[in-house]
C-alpha cells in the first residue's frame, strides 16, 4: 500500500493547506502590526466595510409554479454524462457561442452540473446545491450542506443527487430543494454522484476520503453494500459491463460487483489516481499522477499502452470510437489514437488543464486555469473559439440541447450558446 501522506487530498486538502498558510501568515502580520504600535504608537484606520456581492441576474422562478418534467436521453444527468463517464454529448455545436447567461454562487465552483428537465444542478464551495433555469439562469431553489460541494450532482428519477465536504450524501427533491434522506460517511465526499438501475430500482454509487465505496438504495438512502478501498477516493465511480470502476490514491483500479460489492479485479496504476478510470470495449483508461496516461486490459489485468505527459494527470477522458482524449496539468490536452495509444493532435493551453473534456458533434470543449473555455476541432484539435472568463476553470462541461454549463473559480456559472 502507497503512503498515505504522500497522497493529497484533491482539491479540498489543497484549500486546506492554503488556508493555514494564509492565517499563519496573518498571524504573523498581526503580531507585526502589535510590534509597530508598541514603538511608535501609531493608530492605524478602520479597515474598509465589505462591498456587498452583486445580485442576481434575472427574475427567481417561484419552484411551486413550475413543474420538474421527464428527463431525457439527451439530458446530461451526471458527472460527464453517462454512466460509463465517456464524456460524449449528442447533437452538435456551432463554430460560435454566444454567453447565455451567469449566475454567482458564494464561493468558488469546481463542481460539474448536471442537466436534466430543463434545470441545471451544482454545487459551490459556499455550501450550496443550486437549481437554475437552463435557458435564463434563474434560480428555483438552494439547498445548502455543512461545507463545500465540489461533488458533481447525478439525476436519478425525482431527485438529485450530491455529496459535500461535511461527509454526507445528500438526495434532494428536484422540484422544491427539499432533503429526502442524508447518509452519513466517516470523511469528505469530493468525487461525483453515479447510478444505476438494477431490478426496476435506482442504485447511488459514491466515493468518500473514508476510503469506501457506497452503494445506496436511490429512494431511501438505505445502504447496500460498501466496498473497503486502501486510500482516499477521489473520482466519480464508473459504470459499465455490470461492474463499477475506480481508483483512488492506493494507485489501484478496482472492478467490483454491482450486484453486490464484491470484488472482482485489481489492476494497477503504478501511481495515484486522481480522476476517475473509463471503461470501454474491454479496456480501461486513466491517468496517474505520476506523469503517465494508461490504457488497461480488463481481461488480462495488464497495462496495453502508457503514454507519458510532463505532470499530473487529474483530468477523466473523453472516449470515442477512435479517440481518447484528456487534459494535463502540462498545461496541455491531449489527443490519443485509443487503440495505439499514438498521439493524434496536442493543443497548448495557457495554465493546468484538470477540467475534464467532452466531445460534442466534431468538437471538444474543456476548460483550463488560464481563464478560458475552448472548443476545438474533434479532428486536428485546432482551435475554433474560446471564451475568456478570467478566472481558472477546474470545472468539466456540461452539455444539453446545444448549451454548455460550466463553473468558474470566480464564483459564477456561465452558460454558451448559438449566436
């Protein structure tokens, strides 16, 4: 088993850490400040008042007025919009886009929206899951947790689904925000929501930094079966074939029952696992943070390829029939042939790309910290047209009926569409 300590918590430990220095060096400026005042006895001024945030944009819907409808096969009801996370979006999107509409949040949004009915779903580091109008970005409702939610929401039925930093996961009623039931783990829950559907019934799956895997009745929060990893778990839990797929920072991809949670393949990924693994046609695909990209053979239980990137992997692949694609945090995203693994096209952004990317029609989106939003060519990875938001993106897309929703460390969710 790989040191614990070694392993970062994502994300959520990093603030953490950001946190401490910031207020031991703020200590240290006070006891500075205490310093001058003793010597020269200088009263310093008041410090300026807090300017409020600006409101928000547009009219609130009333959520008693508005009826939730079916989802769709079209809707993107999870973390990178199916169950098997291949990050592929229906329809196709238009060389130009055209900013639709934010919406502010209270903190920072590193969550990825989940879209279904018409309504969009995400969560803030202020606390709050949020339900907004997909074509005006009003709000119906807020519900808020204990701490921040950088889990990504999943839709399952009449409720959404979520996890937040306070250890519990959350369904909620997607008509009116209100707690259906909470299930309680032993840490933070950072990794997105996933589903599935086993007898007529809806199944939760989520990760927690207790190092277990839940499985969870989706109408009653009661608990089916946990599986015991070796270290945090990070991503959001893949689906396919009747298993689930994950990794963590025991540098493993687990293949485990979804009947039942039992195991039934380890593989390993020589590193920690910072993201989450994709399952197709037999094979898996996942990055590590050592540097390297890796295609695994679910059969054989072996690496096929590796393809070596110049840092950390965190972000999860887009896989298509001929491609699999993915962003590194050299600043760059990456383009594979997926049977080879040779490359096919590089694009060099300006900062980290965790953000994870998705293919839409002839066309790649993904957001990088540099600020900006990117649609690039599916074929040669050329860009077509971006978007500068000015504050780093370590959000994934979110795409339905020719909208793409995507948060943004400034505290804003940001909506494009047709011109």
């Amino acid at each position: 088993m790989l040191a614990l300590e070694k392993c970062p918590r994502r994300y959520h430990n990093m603030n953490t850490m950001k946190n401490s220095i910031i207020w031991a060096c703020i200590g240290a400026a006070g006891l500075l400040a205490i310093g001058v005042w003793a010597v020269f006895q200088v009263r310093q001024p008041p410090p300026p008042k807090e300017q409020p945030a600006p409101e928000q944009k547009g009219k609130r819907n009333q959520p008693d007025s508005q009826n939730v409808g079916p989802l769709k096969q079209t809707d993107w009801l999870m973390f990178h919009g199916d169950p098997a996370l291949r990050g592929i979006a229906p329809g196709k999107l238009p060389d130009a886009l055209k900013r639709l509409w934010k919406f502010k949040t209270g903190d920072t949004v590193k969550s990825s929206a989940a879209i279904g009915a018409g309504r969009v779903y995400v969560g803030s580091n202020d606390g709050s899951l949020y339900a907004l109008d997909l074509k005006t970005g009003s709000q119906f409702w807020k519900f808020p947790t204990q701490e921040e939610i950088e889990s990504s929401p999943c839709l399952a039925g009449d409720k959404v689904y979520v996890g937040s930093a306070d250890g519990f996961i959350y369904a909620v009623n997607s008509t009116d925000g209100k707690e259906a039931w909470k299930f309680k783990t032993d840490d933070t829950v950072l990794g997105g929501i996933n589903r599935i559907e086993v007898e007529g019934k809806y199944r939760i799956l989520a990760g927690s930094y207790d190092f277990k895997l839940y499985c969870l009745d989706a109408q009653t929060g009661e608990k089916f079966w946990e599986y015991e990893s070796d270290n945090f778990i990070n991503g959001t839990p893949a689906i396919g074939e009747g298993s689930v797929f994950f990794g963590g920072c025991d540098a493993i991809v687990h293949v485990v029952s979804v009947k039942d949670g039992r195991k039934m393949k380890q593989i390993s990924a020589e590193s920690y696992i910072a993201g989450s693994a994709v399952p197709y046609k037999g094979r898996a695909y996942v990055g590590n943070m050592d540097g390297e990209f890796l295609c695994l053979d679910l059969e054989r239980e072996k690496i096929v390829w590796r393809f070596p990137g110049k840092d950390a992997f965190y972000s999860t692949p887009a896989v298509d029939e001929q491609r699999v694609i993915f962003g590194c945090r050299d600043k760059r995203l990456y383009c594979l042939d997926r049977q080879s693994g040779k490359e096919t096209w590089t694009y060099q952004s300006q900062g980290v790309v965790d953000s994870s990317p998705v293919i839409c029609g002839d066309k790649v989106v993904v957001g990088s910290e540099d600020g900006r939003l990117y649609l690039l060519r599916l074929s040669d990875g050329k860009e077509v047209w971006s978007y500068e938001i000015g504050d780093a993106i370590t959000a994934s897309p979110a795409i339905a009926d020719g909208i793409i929703v995507i948060g943004a460390e400034d505290g804003y969710v940001y909506a494009f569409g047709s011109e």
